[in-house]
C-alpha cells in the first residue's frame, strides 16, 4: 500500500470517528477498502486489524443485544483511536 492509499484510509476512519451520523457507511467503505487491498507492512496489518475489529459494530442498541460480540460508539471509538495511535496519527 502507498502512502496516498494509507492516508485515505487513515481519513475514513477519523472521519467516523469525528461524524457519528455517518459513521456505518464510512467504516462500511474503509473496511471494502482494506479488503480489496493487500501489502505485508506493519501499517498494513494495524489497518486489516481494524477492520476486522470493525465487523462487530453495530451502531442499533437493539441489534447490538442479540449478540455479546456486538459492540457500540463507546467501543469503537477507542478501537480506532488506539490503531491510530499505532500508527502514529494523532486525533
């Protein structure tokens, strides 16, 4: 993966960080991204990591309680802070 590809990755995932009200669909399209790609870095595997931790949100309190894997806002803010912190991008 590029720097270009790596950045417009990284700014999917601030950019769901900091608008809620859009934030299945820009996760929807950062993890399409990451699956569509393949690279070896260090970089790389944070992103995949992410996305995968990705899977289990579930932004609908009442679809979020059919499963104790689903996860909330609260979750998934400190997932993707903590990967952007690994790859050094402060929020």
């Amino acid at each position: 993966m590029d720097q270009k590809g790596r950045q417009h990755l990284v700014e999917l995932v601030i950019r769901a960080l900091k608008e809620p009200a859009n934030r299945k669909q820009l996760i929807d399209k950062f993890q399409r991204t990451v699956w569509d790609e393949e690279s070896d870095s260090y970089e790389w595997e944070c992103l995949r990591n992410l996305a995968y931790d990705l899977d289990f949100y579930e932004p609908d309190p009442k679809a979020r309680s059919e499963s104790s894997s689903f996860y909330g806002d609260n979750q998934i803010e400190t997932l993707i802070s903590s990967a952007l912190e690994r790859l050094r991008y402060p929020v």
